[in-house]
C-alpha cells in the first residue's frame, strides 16, 4: 500500500514546480523522511531532523550527496565532523561510516546513486 500511495505522490509532482522544502514538515522530537524518486539506479529522499534529531553512525554501500535545505546540521564521515548550513552539500563515500545529527532542526535532500 505504502509503494502505490508513493507512486501517486510522484506522479503528482511529476512535470510541476515544487519547492523541495515544503515536501517534508518539522516534527517535534522526530525524523521524518519522504522519498520523492526511488529507482533500482538510485534514490531522492527529503528529511526533517528536529534539533537534537539524528541518524546513529552506519555505512551504505553507495555514494551519497547531502544538500541541507534549512537549518544546521553536524555530518561526521569516518569520524571527522563537519557543519553545514542552508546551501552546503557533502558527498558521504560508499562504506565509509556516517552519521547525522540536527545542532539545530534541518532539512535535507539525500540522493543515493546506485550504479
């Protein structure tokens, strides 16, 4: 059910103007995510982190690009952090250990490239 209501929010914004910030809304004391393409090559998912909000250190095994939307987040790659504001990116490498946490609430975008 979920994969045919995402189908529908796709096919929605497919072909429309849409600011990538209003796709996803702030929740109190939560992460929210909504995956806006999701392809067998690759994915497109937007995030609102509210502060103290934060994904724990994991690995993917394919590059991954953070745009941040709004907000301050701390994005540490193999244990070195960096702070990004509204604006900045940063490419996390494929099976290199990452984590996100909100310094304050943020928005992001995450594009995974699968092949």
């Amino acid at each position: 059910m979920q994969r045919d209501k995402n189908e529908t929010d796709i096919a929605k914004l497919t072909g429309q103007v849409t600011k990538l910030i209003s796709l996803v809304d702030y929740q109190i004391g939560s992460v929210v995510s909504r995956t806006i393409i999701d392809k067998p090559t690759g994915t497109l998912t937007l995030f609102a982190f509210d502060e103290g909000q934060g994904l724990s250190e994991h690995t993917a095994p394919f590059d991954a690009l953070v745009y941040i939307l709004d907000g301050e987040a701390e994005v540490t790659i193999s244990g070195k952090p960096s702070n990004l504001k509204q604006g900045e990116m940063v490419i996390m490498p494929a099976n290199q250990p990452h984590a996100l946490r909100a310094t304050q609430h943020f928005k992001m975008m995450l594009v995974m490239i699968k092949s």
